[in-house]
C-alpha cells in the first residue's frame, strides 16, 4: 500500500513534462506569430536629408545667378528686348553698328523734323527732305550719326558732321549733295545686352 503512491506520482511525471513542453511551445509560436505580425518600422531619416541637401543645394544655385546678374550691372526683369520700345532698341542697334566711340557714357538722341536746315548756321543750307535721328554722344570725340529709318531693316544714312565747320556761305550745291547721296545700310540685330546697356543710357532730346 505504501509503494502505490510513489508509482502513481512516477506514471504522472512524464504527462507533467509533456503538458510543460507543450505550453512552452505555444508561447514561442505565439512571440513568433505576434513578430511576423508585428508592422516592420522604416526609417527615412536618410531621405529626409537627401532632400534636405537637394533643396540647400537649389537654393545655392538660384543665389549664385541672381549673385551673377547683379554683377552683370543688367536687371533680372530687364534681359529681354521685349521690354523696351521698337525705337529704343533701334536707336542702340545704330549706334552699336555704326557709332565712331563705343565707349560713351552716354546715348543722345534727337529729333529733327522735315523742312529743319542741314546747317541751321548757313542761310544757304539746304533743308532735310524726311524726319530725321541724330545719335551722338556726351563728346565731339564720340562722333554722331544722323539717318532716317526705312521700316524695313535698313536706314537712309547722311553724312553730317555733329559740329560744322568751315567757312559760310558752303553753297547751295554743297548741302544739295548732302541730302541727295545718303548711304543705304542695313542694321543687324547685334549683341542683345550690348544693345541693352545703350538703351539704359540713352537721353531723347
């Protein structure tokens, strides 16, 4: 009666152990499952900074032209010919192609209406048949150039002098061949900002 007990309790031992393995494997399955199950965490810290970079890197960039067109001494809204009058950039045009001095600091324009005398000194000056342009500069070094536009490309140039000299009466004769042989020229577009920077100083009188 006294050894029925002890086997008893050595028949359980193995269900004991068994019930244990068991329950200790639904544990890790269930940690397993609730892993697999778990959301897999992504960190875009990394493209955060890419973006960051590219975006610090942009702003460099547009800083670095707008630095280069301060420097260019021409205005960001003032690059396009579209801005300016079709006489403003004619009268650059001119002068960048036919102007004695390009170096002026200065674009005087003037306009001198039909029936005004060649030579307003000489009484026997003949008078401009058509209204006329004349472009000088600051100085008598810089030249002038006095022409009538032809709407098409090309302008009727005369050969005056911005100062006359010389002795009067010249004769009728002299001024007759100065409004009768004018010189035919065709004007090219030219270098965009060169003709920007004489319309900034151009003076219409």
């Amino acid at each position: 009666m006294k050894r029925k007990p002890i086997i008893v309790m050595l028949f359980a031992l193995p269900l004991v152990l068994a019930a244990g393995c068991s329950q200790a494997e639904g544990e890790q399955d269930s940690t397993k499952t609730k892993e697999e199950t778990q959301p897999i965490s992504t960190d875009d810290s990394h493209e955060k900074e890419e973006a960051e970079f590219n975006s610090t890197e942009a702003d460099k960039s547009s800083k670095e032209q707008n630095q280069d067109h301060e420097n260019s001494g021409v205005p960001l809204d003032m690059e396009e010919l579209d801005n300016y009058s079709s006489n403003q950039i004619e009268y650059a045009r001119v002068w960048l192609q036919l102007g004695a001095n390009q170096e002026i600091d200065e674009l005087n324009v003037r306009h001198i209406p039909k029936g005004k005398k060649v030579n307003p000194d000489d009484e026997t000056s003949e008078s401009y048949p058509e209204d006329v342009i004349q472009l000088s500069g600051s100085r008598l070094v810089d030249g002038s150039v006095t022409y009538s536009g032809n709407g098409d490309g090309t302008i009727n140039v005369y050969n005056v002098p911005l100062r006359w000299d010389g002795k009067y009466p010249a004769g009728e004769d002299f001024y007759h061949d100065i409004i009768t042989q004018t010189k035919q020229v065709y004007i090219d577009t030219g270098d965009e900002q060169k003709v920007i920077r004489l319309i900034e100083m151009q003076k219409v009188h």
